[in-house]
C-alpha cells in the first residue's frame, strides 16, 4: 500500500474499529501523524515564538502552539481506530492496545494501596508488607516498562493468513470494491 493511499485510507476510516489493517497502512499513517506533527510543532515555534499560554478562568493551559496541538486531536481518534484495526489484523482484540493503560492502573493502585494502610498498621506489619510491597512493585514495574514494547511488537507482527474472525486479510480487499 502506498504512502498517500494508506493515509486516506485511515482518514476515510476515521472512526471504524471493524475489519483488518495491514500492517503498510497503518506504520504510514503512524509516520505520516509523525512527520505533519513535527513540521506543525516547529510551524507553531515560529509563529508563536515559544510556549502559548492560555488563561481561562483562572486555569492556566500551556501548550506548544495551536496548530500542533489542533492536528493531534483530529488524528487521535483515527490513529487508535487503525491500531484496533491493526490488532484485528494480527489476531488480536483491538483492545490489546490498551495493554499498557491497564498495566499502569493497576500498579498505580497497588503502590496507593501500599502507601495508603501503612500508617494503620503496627511497626512489625508495615516492615513485612513493605518489603514484600517492594518486591511485588519491582515486579510490576519490570511488567510495566515491558508492555510498550509487547504492543508495538504485535503491531509489527505480519498479518493472520486469510480470513480470520475480524473480516478477510487486507491484501485480499484490494480486489473488492469498498
């Protein structure tokens, strides 16, 4: 799939988490939103000579500029939409990209959790459950730096042959009118 093909391909399927991605369509959109974002963000440098600062009612918003920050949110919700479909693509729910999101929270949790009963309990107790806290929060942490990388591997991952349970391999489409 081509480059300019890919990205309107994702852009026409703004929305649509249904169906299969290959994986050309989706690593050119990804460089696509990469490269329009780095030209925007040095286009915003330039225009607006730094941060922007935004007062409303008292709450301060600092952004690197309004054009950046206006792409990001229109590409957000494709950019997702194609690495569900991505995922489907592979043999995967789409909702293995928020692997890392769920990762997060729950060690998130678990250090509130530890940090949170340590002032009830006895001298004895805090040191057992802070110890073994430790370990179990190293553990988490070492899950936590991995699965990034677990994502990004399933979506480098050559697509599932044939039909699988998400619709008909993407190389098989071209043939079909959409």
């Amino acid at each position: 799939m081509s480059f300019l093909r890919a990205i309107l391909t994702c852009l026409r399927k703004y929305a649509r988490f249904s169906g299969r991605a290959a994986r050309a369509e989706y690593w050119n959109f990804v460089l696509f939103v990469v490269l329009v974002s780095t030209a925007l963000n040095f286009l915003d440098r330039a225009l607006f000579a730094g941060r922007v600062v935004i007062d409303i009612n008292g709450v301060m918003i600092r952004t690197n500029g309004p054009l950046g920050s206006l792409f990001g949110v229109i590409v957000a919700l494709p950019l997702l939409a194609a690495g569900w479909r991505r995922m489907h693509d592979t043999g995967r729910s789409g909702i293995y990209l928020f692997y890392p999101l769920i990762v997060m929270l729950g060690v998130s949790m678990f250090l509130a959790f530890l940090t949170g009963f340590g002032p009830l309990l006895s001298v004895d107790i805090q040191e057992i459950v802070g110890e073994l806290g430790a370990i179990v929060a190293l553990g988490s942490l070492f899950v936590l730096t991995v699965s990034p990388l677990i994502v990004v591997w399933w979506l480098t991952r050559p697509s599932q042959a044939g039909d699988n349970r998400f619709g008909p391999q993407p190389q098989m489409r071209k043939h079909l009118k959409p």
